[in-house]
C-alpha cells in the first residue's frame, strides 16, 4: 500500500511541475498556449479548395547548367 502512495505522490508531482512549467513559459513568452488552441485557418481553405494547391514559382537557368 505504501508503493501505491508513493507511486501517486510522485505521479502528482510530475503533474504539478509541468504544470507550472507551462504556466511559467506562458507568463515569460505568452505563445504556448496560442500553440495549441490556434484556429486551424490553412487546413480549413484547403478542405473548402478541394485539396493541396501547389504554387509553381519560377527559378532562373542557364543553358548548359549541371545539377
């Protein structure tokens, strides 16, 4: 029974410190959180567009030019 105890007292505190960790980087930085909750914008055109749009962009060559 003690193991058990033990086991959730460190569990608890393994919890607790990220905890505060998050809220620290949140206080100090202030774009966890923005991470996580963002609104998907991008993935939401796409789906409406009906899938992936490539952009061809342009890119200037030489004849005889070697890769």
């Amino acid at each position: 029974m003690q193991m058990v105890i033990t086991f959730m007292a460190v569990v608890a505190g393994l919890i607790l410190s990220i905890a505060v960790a998050l809220l620290a980087e949140e206080f100090i930085f202030g774009q966890v959180f923005r991470l996580f909750f963002a609104p998907r914008r991008v993935a939401a055109n796409r789906a409406r567009q009906g899938g992936l749009h490539l952009v061809q962009q342009t890119v200037p060559a030489r004849t005889g030019q070697k890769r």
